[in-house]
C-alpha cells in the first residue's frame, strides 16, 4: 500500500499566490497604488509582467519605489494622481470586516495615504494573519519624537505597553522622519472608535489601525488555495 502526503505550501509561497492572485484587479492603462512587505514584494515582482500595460504606481515606501524602479515601473508622486482606482497591500492582521493592523515595515503613514486616495484596498495575506479581534500583534504608531514618552502614558492609561521601535540599536526613524512605538496588550473591539480616538493624541502621525481605511477585499492564502472576502 503506498500513501501519499502532500506539503502544506510554506508561508513564503501562500505571499506569493496572493501577490500573483492580485493581478486580476490591476486595470490596464491605469496607475496601481502599491503598498509594502514582503507579500507586497510578492505582488510587484508579479506586476513585473504587466509592466508594459500599465502607466505605473504610486508607491507607499521608499523600499517598494526601488523595486518598482528596479523592475522597470515608473513610480508616479501622490500628489500628481488625482484618484487611483485600487490599492493593493500586505497586513499584519485582519479581522472578519476588513479592518486591519498594518505597519510591521514601518510604512503606515504612507500606505494610509495612498489608501485613502484609492477606490479599492485589496489586501493580500497568509491565513496567519486573520484574526477575531485586532490587538495580537503589537500595533505601531507612528509620533513625533518628543511626543513619545507622553503618547506611551496615554496607552498605558488603557492597559497598553508601548516601546520605542529600534534598528541597530538607535530609534528606528521612518521615510518621514518620525519613531514607531509598538504597543502590545491592546485588545480593540471597536477599531473605528479607537482610530478616531488615537487619531486625537498631540503628536501622533498615525496609528496602525486601518479602519477608515479598511481592506474592500482580502486575498488570503491558505492550505487549500486563494480565498477571497469582500466587504
Ligand atoms: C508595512 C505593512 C505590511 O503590509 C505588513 O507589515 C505586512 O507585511 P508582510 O507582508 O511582510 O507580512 O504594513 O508597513
């Protein structure tokens, strides 16, 4: 008697069967907003060979604009796009309605911008990323240095515990020249009030709840294939 046993897809190939699962909502003659991370990477390298049917992307880090430029994308400034038709990004989590956590790469300011001038957020992940309820993964925010140690107080206040993100060991600083607290211990049950409540803090440039800017469709990797979730 044989048996037969087949290998559950590694991580690394659930990003890259999402990122090529992305192309389908990629218009050609359009400009694409791209996000970052490594299932990003997944989907640029992809976008690679549609180069020639696009005009381009608008990009949300400086890590992504090299490797569009790289590849051969041109990458368009924000400001000179007036709308983009989709936006397509990576997440840390995601609940049941679309809302996430994003900026494990530190690019949260930029990927909420180019999120918010985009009609469509199609998020790309591994099944390892869907959770019940935001707050597992310790959630970035991105502030103002000397408003840190002060934002770090307001989330202890709410059961949170905030650290300086490092690289090297010095402050990590971000493409805008800003630090990244992460904070652990947090369980959001309302995303959309707690991003607006955030949202008030002096000195916060942005919190990495994306519930304004939530995800219209998720492609999630999993062992039996690509799933998708609109919301
Ligand atoms: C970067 C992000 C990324 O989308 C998020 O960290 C997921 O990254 P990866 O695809 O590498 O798991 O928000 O700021």
């Amino acid at each position: 008697m044989t048996t037969s046993a087949t290998t559950p897809l590694t991580q690394d190939e659930l990003k890259t069967l999402v990122g090529q699962a992305a192309l389908q909502y990629v218009t050609p003659g359009t400009i694409v907003g791209v996000g970052t991370g490594s299932t990003v990477n997944k989907f640029i390298d992809a976008l690679a060979s549609m180069k020639a049917q696009i005009k381009g992307a608008v990009s949300s880090s400086e890590a992504s604009t090299q490797r569009l430029k790289a590849l051969g994308i041109e990458v368009f400034d924000a400001n000179t796009v007036a709308e983009l038709g989709v936006y397509i990004d990576g997440a840390d989590e995601i609940d049941g309605q679309g809302h996430m956590v994003k900026g494990g790469g530190a690019a949260l300011t930029r990927e909420k911008i180019v999120a918010a001038q985009s009609k469509q957020f199609v998020c790309i992940v591994d099944d390892s990323k869907l959770v019940d309820a935001l707050g597992k993964f310790p959630l970035p925010v991105e502030v103002i240095p000397m408003a840190a140690q002060r934002i770090s107080a307001q989330f202890a206040a709410m059961g949170g515990q905030a650290t300086l993100r490092l690289k090297d060991g010095q402050p990590l600083v971000t493409d805008n020249g800003q630090h990244i607290l992460d904070v652990r211990g947090l369980h959001i049950t309302d995303p959309l009030a707690f991003e607006s409540q955030v949202n008030q803090w002096p000195g916060v440039v942005t919190v990495g709840v994306f519930a304004f800017q939530k995800a219209t469709v998720c492609l999630m990797g999993t062992p039996g294939g690509v799933k998708t979730f609109k919301y």
